[in-house]
C-alpha cells in the first residue's frame, strides 16, 4: 500500500510508503492519503494526526517519472485536473482537520512534498533534511498552496527567491526562518516526534480545532471580526467537558486528564 496507517493511544499515523521514489505522489498514493485524512477527520479516537515518510525522504512531489510516456509523446499532461481532483482536496482536508497535524519531516520534502508539510499545524525536521520548491526546475510554478505558506510565514521577498531559485532550504534554515518549528537529529528524531504527538493527542482537542480556526483565518478578517468569532469560538471552548476538567485541575493543583471532548 502506498500509504501505511495505524491509530495508536489517539496519534493517527500515515507512513508515505513508495521509498524507490522518494514517496513520490502518483494517484495511488494521493487519493489514498486524501481518504486517510478524511477518515482520521471524522474519527473521534483520532486527536493528533501525524505525517512521515518511509526511508530516506519525506516526499518528493509529483512522480514524473510516472508521465514519462505521456512527455515522451510531447503532449502535455492534465496538471490542472490533478490539482483539482486529488492535491487541492488533500491541502484542504489537512488544514480544515479539526484536530492537531504533525509533519514528521523525515528527509527531503520536494515541490508538492513541501506543500504537504507546509499544510501541517506543526513541522518537525530531522537535521539533515531539505525543503525544496523544485517546480522551477522543470518549469513549473509552486502549486498545492505553498506559496500562500509562504508568503505568510517568511514574506514575499523570501517566498519570491525560494519559488523562482528552487533553491533548497537546509533543515537549520527553515528553522531560523520559522518554515520549521523544531530540528531533531537523526538519532533522537523519532522518538521526539512521537513525543510531541503524544502531548498533542493528550490535549483538549476541541479547543485545538479552534484555535486553527481563529489562527488560519485571521489574516483574513478585520480586529472587529476577529473580536466578534472570538466570542463564538470561547463560548464553545467553555462548553466542553476539557474546559471544566481543565479548571477543575488547576483548582485541585493536579494535572489535567483531557478526554478530547
């Protein structure tokens, strides 16, 4: 299967599983991961969803090689429908999941590769990893929303030079340019990965859906109507039983025991 999934104490985890192409999408693998994503989406057992790959890399985006036939015979394959049938739902579905999504960024993560981690709540890197928006080098322009990333994590200067360089970007780079929240070396990578989703998927969950709803729209709306979902968005957070558990543990001087609900 091109894509492996367990479900674990609450850490849904999806394993990117063609390491002869360096986990490089086909239809096979997308619309895999896009019924992955969903599913784990609407699983209430679900409370952090992890993304890595299997051996040496992350992803490396399209698999051309797989169109080799179609460029061989100089016609131009369906790039648009691709986007519109299998990246863009998959990009959506991972940043409207109402719960946290880790990108455990195992190796390099190329052109729709970096898009996908890109898409993830929290990116953690192993130190030898690269990013990389390849899609200059064969003429084609970033896709599967990593520029709209981007532009909101380092700006439009940095964005400008990554997107028409395909310059790679080194794992202690991303960092310093908030890309990544965390570099692990190689050694220590998995078990930090599956520590911090551990924490996650110990957390309030509902609260977490909510706070990607306030955090992701935000750039979008005014202070006044930021102010205004904020009124809605805290009178829900009050209305779960994480919040009372959450007061209840503060009071008693324990630690809270959230159930995700």
């Amino acid at each position: 299967m091109p894509v492996d999934y367990s479900l674990s104490d609450g850490v849904g985890l999806a394993v990117l599983n063609r390491p002869d192409v360096l986990n490089a999408f086909d239809d096979d693998l997308g619309f895999q991961l896009l019924d992955v994503v969903e599913k784990a989406a609407a699983d209430a057992a679900v409370r952090c969803f992890v993304i890595t790959g299997s051996g040496r890399a992350f992803c490396s985006g399209e698999d051309l090689g797989a169109l080799a036939g179609t460029y061989e015979r100089g016609e131009a394959p369906p790039l648009g429908k691709t986007l519109t049938d299998r990246y863009n739902p998959l990009i959506r579905a991972l940043r409207s999941m109402p719960k946290p999504v880790v990108a455990a960024v195992n190796g390099v993560a190329a052109g729709a590769g970096m898009s996908l981690a890109l898409a993830c709540d929290h990116r953690i890197a192993v130190d030898n990893a690269k990013l990389v928006l390849a899609f200059i080098k064969v003429g084609l322009v970033p896709d599967s929303g990593a520029v709209w990333f981007l532009n909101r994590m380092i700006g439009e200067a940095r964005t400008m030079e990554l997107a028409t360089t395909g310059k790679p970007v080194s794992a202690a780079e991303a960092l310093e340019l908030g890309i990544v929240h965390e570099v692990v070396p190689a050694d220590d990578f998995e078990n930090r990965w599956k520590a911090a989703a551990a924490e996650l998927a110990s957390g309030p969950t509902r609260a977490f859906a909510l706070v990607k709803a306030l955090v992701y729209g935000a750039s979008e709306r005014t202070l006044d109507d930021q102010l205004e979902v904020e009124i809605d968005a805290q009178s829900e957070a009050g209305r779960t039983a994480d919040h009372l558990e959450g007061v209840q543990a503060f009071l008693g001087k324990r630690a809270a025991r959230f159930e995700g609900r």
